[in-house]
C-alpha cells in the first residue's frame, strides 16, 4: 500500500502548469498562518458543493484573504470564542476562472446536487436571482463565506459522494451536518429561506445569523442579504482589482509555523525499516516535547519522498511510487481517523469502518487513494484494500499523502497499530496501540497538527530552516 503527498520537486511539477497563469500577490495570506483555530470546509475544492465537481483553480482546500481581512477575521474569531462560538469557513478567495466555471455549469445540462442545494430553483435562474455572480467580490481576496460553531452543534459529518442528498431548508436535524450551529438552511442554499433576514426560519437560526452578523460587522465586514454565509471586508486596504491565482497547498514552512501540534518520526537512514516518534506542542515561537518518545515500524523497504506539504527543499530521489514498500518521507497533514469501534471520542472526524469500506489502490480508478463504502458506489477498480481484513486498522488515522491523488504516487498511507515492534508495514506508520490510543486522544484539528517524517540526516537538513524542534 501507499498513499498522500511528497515534499518539493515533484509537488513543483504537479503544480507547474497550474502557477504557469498568475502567482499569489505578497497581499494575499493563508488563514490558518493568521489564525488556525478558525475551521476550514473549502467546499469548492470537492465534490460538496451545488455544481457536483472541484472548481476550476482549487488545487488545494485553503482559505486565502488579505492580510486586512484575515487579521480581521482573527479579531471576530477571539471575540467569538469568549463567549464559547467560533467560527468555520466555506470559502475565501475564488479565482476569477472559478468564478466562470460556475457560469458554465449554470449553462449546461445535468443536476448532480440540484436535491441538496437548490431543489425549488431553476440553476439558468442564478443570476437574476443573485445566487451567482458574473464578477465575483470572492475573487477580490476580502470575501468570505463562513457559519458559526459552538455549543450543541452536532460534529461534522463525513461526506462522500455516495451520501443522501438532502433539502438545505430540511430541518436541522435532518440536513446535512456541517458541524456548526442552526443557521436556518445550510450553506450555498439557493432559497429564499438563505436570505439573512428571512421571517420563515425558527427564532434560534435567528439569533444564530444576529450573532454572527454582529460580531463580523464590528470588524469591519458587511453582509449580503440574500446569503447569511456571505461577508465581505470593507476596512481599509480592501482591495478592488480581480484576481485568478490558482489555490495551492499551502508551504511546509508556512503551514509549519501555524502548526501547534506536531508528531516527529525519524529513522537512522532511508532504509530503516524502524525509527522514532516524538510528540510536540507550540510553546511560543518554539515546540516542546509532550510526553516520551515512540518506537515505529516503517515500510518494509524504509522510507522514499512523498507528495505532502510544499516547500523550497528539493525532494530528489529515492522517490515514493505505488507498491514500492516505502513509507512517505516528507511534512503531511493527518486526516480522518478511523477504527472498528461505532463511535470515538477523539476530535478527529472519525470514520466507523464496516464490512464494506475499502481504501482503492488502483491508480486508474476515479476513486484512487479514497476511503470509499464499495456496497453504495459503483466500482472502477480493480484492486483495493478491505479494511476490516486488517487487525492493525482497528484504530488508524490518515496520512495526507498524495492528496488530490497522482496516478501511481502512493495510496492508503496511514497511522495504525503494528502486528510487532519489528515487523514492517506496506508503507505506513505503525505504532505500539496504546501509542496511537494516545494520539486519539491528542490530536486536535483546531490546532493544525502535522506529521514531519523522515530519515536523520534530512531532518538535520532542514531543521534550521523550517524552525523544527531538535530531537
């Protein structure tokens, strides 16, 4: 097995064509860099949104703003939070070419989510109906499309295609778990009930949509009547001039120095079958150790660059491909969490693993390197792993490796529990079950955790430069 993201050269050349048309402005930041307590479900850079695909100039799911308006936003987040709210975005900054892609989609034939987002409208009645934009302020880098979390909001769901669409004015309990507090319909409802001072919603989505429109138009953002989501920054330094940079992941050192949580595993060499963890949280401008080192198992032939977070250190060989034995060496995200339990108190999204879940390992499938239900789905593959078949999966949690997938870059990475102390994997990170229990119990989103792996020397190589703790 495999799976998610490698380091610099060959995430240069994924991106290549893509940065060929416009380079990020020195103006523009990533939120998680100003404040990574404000949640993130960039929904345009999935399936989950009313056009049914990624939009064009989504390579990555991250929020991007001004700097104004992200420091903004940080303010109504800190105000938020000492009431016990807080705050999750949608969307941020919508390059230009996004912007047009909508526009084709609301010309074209086929309603792949029309039951979800928009079962009363017309989608050719869009833009009279103000729902979509020829011009877009999204694409100005001060507008945001956000909800608010906090007290009795359900966690969120795990969303997949195969999921039941259901009618954005359902009520509550019945709509689609976006884990954030009643608003009265859900997000990108085109419907009259997402107007922001629609009479027809229960009076708690109203002091729901009173209490995020205030703490958002004390700093600075004014609303948008016909979307309670939507807010644009108004402040001084909002910009005027449109934009189309593509979104891309953010660098290790950027996502590095928002991190507060950070799992560090190093081996001797590259083909070290064994290495060490270490558990870190933000002290400062520094990380300090939380509890003992770890032993790990590795892949059964050592470790090889993966494709994670982006930055300036040239990758090189060895290089991870799909079934090559190699756990991804690199800086990663950490995803879902999964295991055979129904349920997990972990702050983690969790993922209860049946009979029929199968992470695919088949490179050609449209379904490469996903977690995918194989009884709801019809199949384009041809080879897969059962994830119920394998003891070790009993808790686990997903590396980003190669995520949006390459073909043949890696697939199924992940945290799980080790047959023995001196037993390889097929490409993840294994661990004693009390030690993953642990990181269950730890990891926190809110607080952007990373996974930084790689053999000795590399890390040495690049601790300096990315402020990495020594070992």
């Amino acid at each position: 097995m495999n799976r998610f993201y490698r380091l610099p050269s060959l995430l240069l050349l994924c991106i290549s064509a893509i940065a060929s048309a416009e380079s990020r402005p020195g103006h523009m930041v990533y939120l998680r860099t100003i404040d990574s307590t404000i949640e993130q479900d960039i929904r345009y850079a999935g399936a989950h949104n009313f056009t049914g695909h990624p939009l064009d100039g989504y390579a990555a799911a991250e929020c991007l703003l001004t700097l104004e308006a992200a420091n903004a936003l940080a303010r109504v987040q800190a105000s938020l939070r000492t009431q016990g709210y807080g705050l999750k975005v949608f969307d941020c900054y919508r390059p230009s070419r996004a912007v047009a892609d909508m526009g084709r989609f609301a010309t074209e034939p086929g309603d792949p989510r029309k039951a979800e987002f928009y079962p009363r409208v017309d989608k050719q009645d869009f833009w009279r109906l103000g729902y979509v934009a020829r011009v877009s302020n999204h694409s100005r880098g001060s507008t945001v499309d956000l909800t608010l979390t906090g007290p009795d909001a359900p966690p969120a769901a795990t969303w997949t295609p195969s999921a039941t669409q259901v009618d954005c004015t359902a009520p509550y309990a019945q709509r689609w778990h976006d884990g954030a507090r009643d608003m009265g319909t859900g997000f990108d409802c085109f419907d009259e009930r997402a107007h922001t001072d629609n009479a027809a919603i229960n009076a708690t989505a109203k002091g729901n949509r009173q209490r995020l429109s205030r703490a958002m138009e004390k700093e600075g953002f004014s609303g948008y009547s016909k979307e309670w989501w939507h807010f644009t920054y108004t402040g001084t330094g909002a910009p005027n001039n449109v934009m189309d940079f593509p979104i891309t992941p953010v660098s290790a050192r950027e996502a590095l120095d928002a991190s507060r949580q950070l799992i560090v595993v190093t081996s001797k060499n590259w083909d070290d079958i064994q290495g060490t963890a270490q558990r870190y949280e933000r002290d400062g401008q520094a990380f300090r150790k939380v509890g003992d080192g770890f032993a790990v198992v590795l892949g059964k032939n050592g470790m090889a660059w993966g494709k994670g977070l982006g930055s300036d250190e040239p990758g090189g060989e060895p290089v991870k491909r799909e079934g090559d034995g190699k756990a991804p060496a690199g800086v990663f995200n950490l995803g879902t969490a999964f295991g055979y339990d129904d349920k997990s108190a972990t702050k983690l999204p969790y993922l209860a693993l049946t009979p029929t879940i199968e992470c695919v390992d088949d490179s050609q499938s449209q379904r490469y390197n996903e977690l995918v239900d194989g009884s709801k789905i019809s199949k384009d593959w041809n080879s897969s792993e059962r994830m119920r078949n394998e003891a070790g999966y009993r808790q686990g949690i997903v590396i980003a490796h190669n995520t949006p997938p390459s073909p043949a870059s890696g697939s199924c990475i992940f945290f799980h529990i080790w047959r023995s102390p001196t037993s390889p994997t097929a490409g993840c990170t294994a661990m004693d079950q009390a030690d993953i229990a642990r990181l269950f119990d730890w990891l926190d989103p809110r607080q952007q955790p990373l996974l930084v792996q790689m053999p000795e020397a590399q890390y040495e190589h690049v601790r300096e430069r990315w402020n990495l703790p020594k070992r």
